[in-house]
C-alpha cells in the first residue's frame, strides 16, 4: 500500500512515464506528471516528497482499473528502470538501505535542515539521473552499474577509456608479446554469509541464497574471462561439488587450499591451461600450534606459472593469493602472517642469476589504502616503534586496540626474519657462532647491541611491488570500493605486481625495480559507494558477492 498522504491525493496527480527519464522518487518532483493512460482528469505538481517501498503496487484508486489496464503501461518496466531510494527510517520493506548508509551519503551524523535536505535532494536526483542515463546508453541489463575498461596509453601516464578490452590490443601475438589477465575476486563464503545475517539486511533474501548467488558468480567469471583467478572465501564443499568442475570446464587448471581448523573455506588460484603450465603449487598455513600470537587459522597459496610461449629465456611468473585475518584489533597477527606470505614467495620466486621472477600477490588483505600494512606492501620497508595495534590495517578510524606492537612482533623460533625470509638452519647456526665470537669481543658488543635495537623495529622485503589500481578516482579524489555492504564499503582488496622499469604506470618509487617484470596495460575500472548503493550494496540481484571482482592486464617483459 501507498503511504497515507499519497492515497489522499486521490486522482489529483497522475504521471507520464518516459522511458528515457529516470526520477529520484524520494524527492519533490517541480512538473506536473500524467499516467500513461491520458486520462482526463487535471494535473497538478506533487507538493510533498513520497516515498515508496521498492515493492509497491498500484492502489485501485487510480481511476477505471480496467480501462488501466487495457493501457500499454508496464508498471514491472516503471519499477525496474527506476533509481528507488527508500529514505524514510520507518519503513520497513526488506530493500531498506541502512541508517548508517544513509548517514554516510547524506555527510552528516545529525539533524539537517530543511535547505540542505532540499540540495541534497536535488544532488542525489542528478546523480541518479547521470547514472542512469550512462546505463541507458552502455548497459545491456538494467539494475546493474557499467564497469569499463581502463587502458594506460603507451607513451604518457594518462588513461583511455574503451567500452571493452579488445579495443587498445595490438597484434599481440604477431609481435610474439605475452599479455595475460589477473582476477583478484572474494566470492563470500556463504557459511560466513550466514555468520553475518547482519552485514546483508539491507539485501532480499532470495539473492543471498547460494543457488541464486552461484550462478551469477560463474557468469562473471565467464564474461570477464581472466586469464588467472585469485578466489578468496571459496567454501570447500560447494569447490569439491561444482566450483572446480564448472572452472575446469571452461579450461582452468585448478589449485585450493582451504583454511585450516574449522573453518569451512579457502583460497583457489585457476589458471588458464592453454595459457600456462604449473611448476610447483606451495600453500602457507598462518596457524602455529607452538605460537600463541598464530592461533587463527588464515591461509595463502603461491604457484609458480610457467607461460606456454617461446621466449629467450625460461621465463616465469608467481601468483601468489590470500585472505588476511579480519580483526581489526590484531595487527600483529595481520603483519606476522604477511611476513609468513612474504617469505614464502621469496622461497618460490627467485631465479637461477639470484633476481626474483615477475610476482603477483592477490588477495582481501582487510587493510585499507594507506595504512601502514598498505605502506609496507608498497613501499618495501615499515618502522612499526609505537605503532597501536589497531592502527596497522587502518580499518578503525578510532581504533579500539591501543596496545602498541611489542619488538620483535613474532618470536624467533617462527623462523622469518625481519626481511621477510626464511631462516635456514645453517644461517641461525652462523648466527649463534657469530653471537660467541662477538661476546669475546667486548669492545664491539656494545655498539652491535645499541645497532640490534635500532633495527629490530624496522621489516623489510624486497619484492618491489605496485599497485594495479589507484584507489581514488582523479578526477574527484572519491575512494573507490571493492567491497560494500551494511557496515562499510572500503577497499581491503588488491593486485599487487612486480612492475617493469619502463612501466609508466607504475607508482612512484618503484623505478628502482629490478629488470624485467611486468607491464601493467589496464585494468576494470572499480566503483564508488554512491555508485553501489544505486544498485542496493552488495550482493544484489546481478553481483552475488559481497565484494568485486578486480581485474588487470599485463605483459611480461622479459629482461
């Protein structure tokens, strides 16, 4: 049923719907608006805002209903192409978007006056028409929100923008180059769907059902065709039943490490068999039974790729995928089980001159751009003295964990060193024996002391790595999200790759990289969280994860 001061109204407003016009319902609307029926009835402007539930129907008082329905009006066509939102705090209808959404959207945390209400209004209704009108013009089904293709221009750092990604390649297999696609997609549990009911009120219920959700998945897989996946939150059961056999039918190799206790999922990395073979899969269990701080049971997996072209040399590639502890309060265990992903890709990556072979770490790293477990990714090196516990992810803008980083983070015995590297038994060895030879000279001691501590707070790695997104938009500096749902919508996930010295691309600070790598040529664009809350968060009725999926291309560039 329509609200009561609506039904009032009566027969005195009526609207003509234009299928190019797309109104913000929760709005006054200036015009005067007519049913498409032509009644004869007297039109007049809506004088109050009216809010609809996204599963309103039409009340009979809207004149002869037989005569209505003998119109070539669609009302399924109104409500489908419509940009709803539902506002008012009352309502209850299970499409209801979250105060806290609201909040957020709006940029005020209390009471607003009548005059900013108005603008906001006005501002939401010409972006939803913007939108809108985008969809009209370059999206096939309607509800959804057009993802384009980015492709970084050969010669500048400036971006071209194409409707699909077959349009900046050049003969590429003419000139014998290796280009390939990477996904980075956390496909949402549904066990951990289930967990959090509390994360996804705002959806209907019927798309947060793995029946419905899985294949939209697999159709996402499908239409954007990576050459390599990186799946986070692939819920072992429903891989082993349908998830590995549908990616093998569409020519994917497949290889999964599921997380270790009892928790009901993992991490998978697919890769395309016609593009690569695989020379050694490696999975990282974060779990130590011997280590207090490693009590959760997280997991990563590092493949190293072999392409299947001719090349001078015997080229490689590792992809390494992972899902890092969520608790926003335990950087610590975060750091530590990156340190842990770190070292074994150290232990996979290098190659017979002693150089690192091109590396892409994937993964829902739950840190948010930034932060100082972003920085360290990035920049290679983190002085962590006096860092607050909660303050390592950046998830909190008022972090409750205030407990600082004890030095060293983890303890010896873990074997991983403040570079991010394996410990060989033979190296603690030479360090014990250098540790007696140093104690005889006791001139020296004190000043290799006072040098320990002055480093002991500082990890380093050298793997040298880029981002393959930007993570706000240049034109309006507006974060973009990969993930959005009733609590937040952040970006925790990420590509990160080795990237080429030629890379124009490539971040600041990483022209020291070492020669050869990778060649960052686009990307899919990501979006706004006012973009995807058009479409009602996610997962919705075309999106089935709460997540989305990242995607870029590159080119291996050999040394």
């Amino acid at each position: 049923m329509l609200p009561r001061h609506v039904q009032r109204l009566g027969r005195d407003w009526i609207a003509h719907w234009n299928g190019s016009q797309i109104f913000t319902l929760n709005s006054p609307v200036s015009s005067c608006m007519r049913w498409a029926g032509h009644y004869p009835w007297p039109s007049f402007p809506l004088p109050v805002p009216v809010d609809f539930s996204a599963n309103w129907r039409l009340s009979p008082f809207f004149g002869p209903w037989r005569q209505f329905q003998n119109s070539n009006w669609q009302l399924n066509n109104f409500t489908q192409s419509c940009c709803f939102h539902l506002p008012n705090p009352s309502m209850k209808s299970e499409g209801e978007e979250p105060l806290t959404k609201k909040r957020r959207l709006s940029g005020q945390h209390g009471a607003s006056t009548p005059e900013e209400e108005t603008n906001f209004s006005n501002q939401k209704e010409a972006f939803c028409l913007s939108v809108a009108q985008y969809e009209e013009k370059h999206s096939s089904k309607k509800g959804t929100v057009k993802r384009h293709w980015e492709y970084f221009c050969q010669h500048s750092k400036t971006m071209k923008i194409f409707e699909n990604k077959e349009t900046d390649q050049s003969n590429k297999e003419s000139e014998g180059k290796f280009d390939f696609t990477v996904m980075s997609y956390n496909i949402l549990s549904q066990n951990l769907l289930e967990d959090n009911s509390h994360l996804y009120k705002h959806c209907r219920q019927h798309v947060l059902i793995w029946t419905y959700r899985f294949p939209n998945i697999l159709q996402e897989i499908k239409q954007l065709d990576a050459d390599v996946l990186c799946l986070q939150e692939v819920q072992e059961d429903h891989y082993r039943t349908e998830i590995k056999s549908s990616l093998e039918s569409l020519g994917y190799h497949c290889e999964y490490k599921m997380r270790t206790g009892r928790k009901p999922d993992g991490c998978a990395i697919c890769f395309k068999a016609s593009k690569f073979s695989l020379i050694s899969s490696n999975p990282v269990e974060f779990f130590r039974h011997d280590i207090p701080l490693l009590d959760r049971d997280n997991v990563g997996l590092v493949l190293l790729l072999q392409p299947r072209f001719h090349c001078k040399t015997n080229a490689a590639i590792c992809i390494a995928n992972t899902h890092l502890l969520y608790n926003p309060r335990r950087g610590d265990i975060k750091l530590t089980q990156l340190a842990m992903l770190l070292a074994e890709i150290a232990s996979v990556a290098p190659q017979k001159d002693g150089t690192f072979c091109p590396i892409i770490l994937c993964g829902d790293f739950n840190s948010v751009p930034g932060s100082p477990l972003y920085r360290f990714i990035k920049e290679g090196k983190l002085n962590y003295e006096g860092l607050a516990i909660g303050k390592v992810s950046g998830q909190e803008q008022f972090p409750r964990g205030q407990r600082i980083l004890s030095i060293p983070i983890w303890p010896k015995k873990l074997g991983i060193s403040q570079n991010c590297v394996y410990e060989t038994k033979q190296q603690q060895k030479e360090e014990n024996a250098g540790e007696k030879l140093e104690a005889a000279k006791l001139d020296n001691t004190q000043e290799i002391v006072i040098a320990s501590e002055k480093l002991s707070s500082k990890l380093q790695h050298h793997l040298k790595l880029s981002s393959a997104y930007s993570h706000y938009f240049p034109e309006t500096g507006i974060p973009e999200v990969t993930t959005c749902h009733s609590r937040s919508a952040v970006t925790v996930d990420y590509i990160f790759y080795s990237a080429a010295n030629n890379n124009t691309a490539t971040q600041p600070g990483a022209e020291d990289s070492f020669h050869g790598g990778l060649k960052l040529l686009g990307r899919l664009a990501l979006l706004t969280e006012k973009d995807l809350w058009t479409v009602n968060g996610l997962p919705n009725e075309h999106n089935s994860s709460d997540h989305l999926p990242l995607l870029a291309q590159f080119r291996l560039i050999e040394r």
